[in-house]
C-alpha cells in the first residue's frame, strides 16, 4: 500500500487563485487589499518566510509593505508601529513575524494588533472566539491542515483524529478546529506516555511537535490520514518532518510532504484571513 499525496503546493495555487479573484472583485469596488508585515532583526528563517509572504501577496494582487527593523528595535516603538498600522484604514491585515528579540514581549506585541486586522489569528479575543465556536480568524496553519484534509476527502465526523502537539499556534487551534468538524480529539505532546498506543488508533493524525521521524510507520493505522506539520533538518542537512515520510507512506491512505506539504498552505491562509479582513470593512 502506498498513501495518496497531498499536495500543498497545487491546493496552495487553487486557494491563490480563489483570492485573488476576491481581491479583484474588491479592487472594482475601489479597495485595494492590504496586508502589513513587520520583521524585527536579522534571522535567516524568518526572512524567507516573509520574503515569500511579500510574493504571495504580490501574485494575488493585494498591496504588501513590509517594515524591516533592526533587532535592537525597542519594544515601544514597535507597539507605536503597530498602533499606526491598527489606525490605517488601508491596512487590513498585520502581521509580525515571529520569533521576536529576547527583550521584546512576544504576548504584548500580538495583543497590541486590533482583533479585526489579526491576520495570523493570535489574538486573545481572536483565540476566544475560536474556542467558543465563532471564530473570526482561523491561525493559518491549522486552518491550512483542515483545507487540505477537506481537499483530500477525509471524514471528520465521528473520526479519532490525534493531535501531536499543544502549542498555541498549531496543536491547541488544531484540536479545536477539529472537534469543530465533529472529530473526537486526543492530543498528544512530548510528555506523552506510550505516544505510539493513541497514534495506532487515530483515523487522522496531526504531528506538529518539531522532532524529526518521531511518527514511524508501526505507530500508524492501516488507510490513516497522515498531516505533517512539522519542519525539521535531518542529519544529512535536508528538510524533513516530525513523520518518518518513507515508512508512513507505505502504510497511511493519505500523507502530506515536507517539503511541499502544510507550509504552502499555512502561507495561503494568510492571504485568506487578509481578504475576509478587508471583505468585513465594505460589508
């Protein structure tokens, strides 16, 4: 048996697609989307991911500006940053690229962002709305995971769905968008006693703890749904997953890559949360 791929990058270009058609619709109204993004120092990562958020934005027609800080950047002038960009009305999404400066409060600085341009859905209100069933804005990359499980057919209701993982930005909104769509959810995390007797029995499993190969293929169930969120480097220097991608294929019904996989799609999503952000503003 060889699990079905799905592929973040072709199902990324639909979602792309789809936007900007919304943006364009907006454009014809006489507003121009607009997405903010804020970059504080110098790391390597991070500005890739920007450099490619600028990109999308671009492809899809929507207006990018990105403010590049240095990493000494106080803490109060990036909040007065913020506070200009919650009061520009051709602004309606912000965004700042995270991880941040030690001596910056990474807490303050996402409740500083107004709840209605909170394009990464980090928010405290924004997290409140999602736990209560109302969400405003989804966190991009597990709203991604739903895109793509919604894309590859798999059932939801009444499934076992194990998330691997209890960070605020994937494992805790990924669990509740889950039992949103009428899963029942265990979540799993690296203090897990007998990780391996849960994942067994999961019709879906979500591992986004950021340990390479840590879901080998003796831990999945024949035929199950396999999203690897994770986003690791292996010995050899490459790009790998939290899942051991060449055993669990042989055994899952479906498995995202890495790369290719969820990481597309968590970019696309910005754009989504973006777009409904400036639909609200003409509704």
């Amino acid at each position: 048996m060889s699990a079905r791929i799905i592929d973040g990058n072709a199902l990324a270009q639909t979602v792309r697609n789809e936007v900007a058609l919304r943006v364009r619709r907006l454009a014809d109204r006489g507003v121009q989307t607009g997405l903010a993004v804020i970059l504080v120092g110098d790391n390597p990562a991070s500005a890739v991911y920007v450099r490619n958020k600028v990109k999308d934005c671009e492809e899809v027609g929507m207006v990018s500006t990105l403010d590049r800080l240095p990493a000494d950047t106080s803490e109060a002038t990036l909040l007065a940053r913020i506070a200009a960009l919650n009061a520009n009305p051709q602004v309606h999404g912000i965004l700042v690229q995270l991880p941040l400066p030690a001596h910056i409060d990474e807490h303050r600085v996402i409740e500083a962002i107004s709840p209605a341009k909170d394009a990464d859905g980090f928010h405290v209100s924004n997290v409140g709305l999602l736990m209560t069933g109302k969400p405003l804005f989804r966190p991009c990359t597990p709203y991604g995971v739903m895109k793509m499980l919604e894309h590859a057919g798999t059932p939801l209701e009444g499934a076992h769905a194990v998330v691997i993982g209890r960070s605020n930005i994937v494992g805790k909104p990924q669990a509740l968008m889950l039992l949103a769509a009428g899963a029942t959810v265990t979540i799993c995390h690296s203090r897990t006693r007998d990780l391996a007797s849960h994942t067994r029995r999961a019709d879906v499993i979500v591992a986004a703890v950021g340990k390479a190969a840590l879901l080998t293929a003796d831990m999945v169930k024949p035929g199950a749904t396999v999203i690897d969120v994770g986003m690791n480097r292996g010995a050899d220097g490459k790009l790998c997953g939290d899942v051991d991608y060449a055993g669990v294929s042989q055994v899952a019904g479906a498995i995202t890559p890495v790369p290719g996989g969820v990481g597309p799609m968590t970019r696309a999503m910005l754009l989504v949360n973006t777009i409904e952000a400036a639909e609200r503003c003409v509704a």
